[in-house]
C-alpha cells in the first residue's frame, strides 16, 4: 500500500475496528470509518466519516468510493443473509480485503456449520471466491468479552458463571488492532490467515482473579451448572446460540486453546496480558 492510501474500517465505533482507526492514524495512510450514523459518532480528528449500513450493501457505495483496503468487522449470525451482496458490493470497488474472524474456522472451516464460527466460514469462503486480494485474522476470544461479567462484579464480590475450568488465550483488542494494520499497510499479507492470541493460558476462574487483582478486591468465581447457567444466564437467547455457547466452553475445558506468537512474529512487541487488560479496564468493573 502506498502511503496515502485510503483504509475504509468497518465497526470503527467497536473496540477492534476502533483500535484500528487509531492506530491507523500514525501510518500516514488517509482512515475512513463507516457508520450507520455519522452524525452522532465521536471519532478522532482526521477521520473521515462517512454513513452506511453493512446490512444494505446499497448504502455502502458512497463509503466505498476510492478506497485501497478494507478492514472488514461483519455482524455475523444477524446479517448473514445480507453478506453476499455486501462482499459482491466490496470487491465492486476494492482490490484488498482484511476480514476479523475467529480462530476456529481453522479447526472446523465447514461453511454450513452452525453458529458464529459456521457464519464466519461463510463469510470467509465469500471473500476467497471474490478475486479480491485477502487477509484473515482468526483471533482467540476476545479479552473484551469478560465485560460481560461487569454487572456482576459491579454488584458485589462473586462471579456466577460455568466452566471456571476453561482455558483461554484472551487477546487485548490493541494486539488485534495492531496485526491490522501490518497486513493493511504492508506487502506480503495477501492469501494468508493469522492465528491471533493473547501470551498464556488462563482459566476462566484464573481471569476473575485477575479482573479483581486490577479492582483492588478479591473476586470469586462460583460454578454453575450448565442448565442452571442456561435458565439464569441465557434467557431469551436461541437455543441453538446458548448449546453453542455451552459446548465450546465445554471443549475448552478438555482442550485448552493453544498460544501462538504471531502478534510478535507480525508486530515485534509481544502480545498484552490478560493482566494488562484487566488493568486497563479496571474502571468498567468497579
């Protein structure tokens, strides 16, 4: 890419696609976010913000128009029926793709598969066939979904949750967004996918403590049953999603994610810890 490349970056307003305008900015390349309401959307100065919606390919010309490279956050499972028309639209205009996906479609890149992995193999298989020039990243879980336990860490000093024993390789949305913008902004990136984790294994039980650690109070971690955590945790969800859910975290108790060094191998600087997360973070948990 050349230095005044134009980067559009989807979920620009999200904590991935966030961290990749900004740390966009200091490449020199021109950053334009889409989002669905470019009135009301506070981003830094320098960013040109232009309005579409990724669930109406028809609206996405407008943000489209000269573009270089797309960074591309897909709302999977509520918008995969609009996806084919939205990377038709992309590959229109745009000769280089990076797409946010997850870490297993590599193991199971079975596009008919259920669920958000099963969604974002199909997405992937979509980008593959469109003659346009790809990227994948496949992070571990994100750090950033344990937010979902800060109402109840809010509330008192006990995490109410299932599998305390599962073992993941959190990544800080800074590491994902830094892998970004290496394989938007530099050659050799293309027809490659990237296995994205934090630097070790903590169990679920393991990033409590830690969240309490960065609180300054203890946090304790009590198990639920998987149908307990069903009927307490998951109301109104499909059940589809919640068996989903429940499965993989069952896995990731008997087969604990792996970590990879590709955040260093890509960045030069090793990927944060849970614990710098948790940190960083502190004030969403108090």
């Amino acid at each position: 890419m050349t230095k005044n490349s134009t980067i559009l970056v989807t979920g620009a307003t999200g904590k991935i696609g966030g961290q990749v305008v900004v740390q966009l900015l200091g490449t020199g390349a021109v950053v334009r976010a889409l989002t669905r309401k470019p009135d009301a959307t506070a981003l830094p100065d320098g960013v040109e913000v232009v309005g579409g919606d990724l669930s109406d390919a028809d609206t996405l010309d407008t943000a489209l128009e000269g573009v270089d490279a797309v960074f591309l956050v897909f709302p999977t499972l509520q918008a995969d029926d609009a996806a084919p028309a939205v990377i038709a639209k992309i590959t229109e205009h745009v000769g280089r793709i990076v797409y946010l996906s997850a870490a297993g479609v590599a193991e199971n890149p079975n596009e008919n598969a259920g669920g958000i992995i099963g969604s974002h193999a199909r997405v992937e298989r979509l980008i593959e066939q469109s003659g346009m020039e790809w990227t994948f990243l496949r992070p571990s879980g994100f750090a950033a979904n344990t937010l979902m336990w800060a109402d109840q860490i809010r509330a008192g000093n006990v995490l109410r949750w299932f599998y305390g024993a599962a073992t993941r390789t959190l990544i800080h949305e800074h590491d994902i967004g830094a892998v970004a913008v290496r394989t938007l902004t530099e050659e050799g990136h293309g027809g490659k996918w990237y296995h994205l984790t934090g630097p070790s294994q903590l169990t679920q039980g393991e990033q409590a403590h830690a969240i309490g650690e960065a609180i300054g109070r203890p946090v304790r971690f009590e198990e639920l049953a998987p149908e307990i955590a069903r009927q307490e945790l998951f109301g109104g969800m499909p059940a589809t999603l919640v068996d989903s859910i429940l499965k993989g975290q069952a896995e990731m108790v008997r087969h604990p994610e792996p970590v990879t060094s590709t955040v260093k191998d890509l960045t030069g600087a090793r990927a944060r810890t849970f614990q710098q997360w948790a940190a960083d973070h502190a004030s969403d948990f108090r």
